[in-house]
C-alpha cells in the first residue's frame, strides 16, 4: 500500500451557479456540429397524451404497469415541481380506451383534458393544437417534451409533425408504452432519425433541474422519491439515520 498522501478535495463553493456553453446552439450548428438545444423549465412545455386506463392494459415494452405508471407519474410531478406548462389529452375516452390514469388527474386537478373524439394526432386536433399555440404564443416556449400511449401512434405522429413545424421535441420512452418491443423500437428510431432528442423521466429530470442549489429542489425530490423507488429508499434511509439511528438497537451496538 502506497504511503503517498492524497490531495485535499476540491469543494466547489455553494455560491456557484450553472455556467452557460462557451458556444451558442446557433452557433454550434453553424460550425456543423449537432449543438445542444438545452430543454429547461422556462423554455419546455410538456404534453402527456393518452394515458388511459383501457389502452395501459395492453403495454408491454416495461418491466410491469406499475413501473410504467411511476414514469409517468415521476413526468407529470416534475412539470408540476418546475412550473412548465402541461397539456392533457385522451382520445374517445367514453369507450373501450376509459378516461386517463388517476394518478395523472390527482397531479393537475385544475388542468382541463383536451377530449379527442376520433382525431390519432393530438397536434392535427383543432382544439389541442389551438391550446399548443396559445401557450407558444404567450410564453414562446418552443421546446415540447411529450409522453403518450401507444408511442407507435400516439406520440409518433405527433412529435414527427412537431418537428415539421419546427419545435424542438423531447419524447420521453419510459413514460410511453408499446404493444411490443418492435413498435418501441421502431418507434424510437424513426423519431430519432427525424431529429428528435429521445430521454428518459428521470435523466430528464435532472436535466430540467440541472442544480439541486436552485430553490425548486425541495419539489424535486417528490418525483424522485415517489415514482423512482429505488432512490427513495435511499433517501428516506439517509434522512432516517442522519441525526441518529432509524430503530433503537436494545444491545447497545448501534450509537
């Protein structure tokens, strides 16, 4: 074993913000790079589309439907923790594909649903489409994180006709569902391939609040501690043991 002395670690100060890229998009793709569209709370609008009881059944690209419900869930509590703009739809609720999950109506109990009564594409949707542009105008957010269910029309259709129109677009896969892994994987390369940035809810996350000094991390940790078990268990154990130990040992052991 080595008797050389480490170095003293380097703590960056609680003062430090996030810094900017040295080079704007603009600028990047200027220079024939791909660039990085940065989505941020202040620029995205979310969309969570079809999320519905009757469709959910038949998902089977995840793990279980429970895994696939805390994805959605974790998506819908960070646009809330962060304040973007969400839109909510369903299509032909009144039959066979039932009204959108409960956990995604308890989240925003005041946002209205956009009820689609035949049209697939929630962006060709006169009513959805005329919501979409009211907040693009308003707020001129032009960066559009969607989740929907099935992703192979549902989110598909939309985001390529997004793209079209020029926004930049942010599925999000593990919030989607699919009736098989070849329509996930079909899916995820043909919005890809059309300039699509795929994520996933809690890398974005992370994206989104890109420094847990800012004030909304309080909210932050909600999603990730209600929808992302296996890091609430670490938090909640950590917090359980920070000022002393979670059970009392009776032996005397544990101080």
């Amino acid at each position: 074993m080595s008797d050389k002395v480490r170095p003293a670690d380097v703590v960056s100060p609680i003062t430090d913000g996030v810094l900017p890229l040295r080079v704007s998009y603009a600028d990047a793709l200027a220079a024939g790079r791909r660039g990085y569209d940065k989505p941020t709370p202040e620029n995205s609008i979310l969309l969570l589309v079809d999320h519905q009881m009757g469709l959910m059944l038949g998902m089977r690209d995840t793990t279980s439907l429970g895994e696939l419900v805390a994805n959605i869930a974790g998506l819908a509590r960070t646009a809330k923790a962060l304040s973007i703009p969400t839109l909510l739809t369903s299509s032909n609720a009144q039959w066979q594909n039932g009204d959108l999950l409960p956990a995604v109506r308890e989240i925003f109990p005041d946002h209205p649903i956009y009820r689609r009564t035949g049209i697939i594409n929630c962006y060709e949707d006169p009513s959805f489409r005329q919501a979409l542009e009211d907040i693009v105008n308003r707020t001129g957010r032009r960066h559009i994180i969607i989740a929907a269910v099935t992703i192979g029309t549902c989110c598909v259709m939309p985001v390529l006709s997004m793209l079209n129109d020029g926004y930049a677009v942010y599925p999000v896969i593990d919030a989607c569902g699919g009736w098989n892994r070849y329509e996930i994987e079909a899916s995820s390369s043909r919005m890809a391939h059309a300039g699509a940035d795929l994520c996933t809810t809690f890398a974005l996350a992370c994206e989104l609040q890109a420094d847990w000094k800012l004030p909304s991390a309080q909210a932050m940790f909600e999603p990730f501690v209600q929808n992302l078990p296996e890091y609430g268990f670490a938090v909640n154990n950590f917090w359980a043991r920070a000022n002393g130990t979670a059970v009392v040992d009776p032996f005397g052991m544990v101080k």
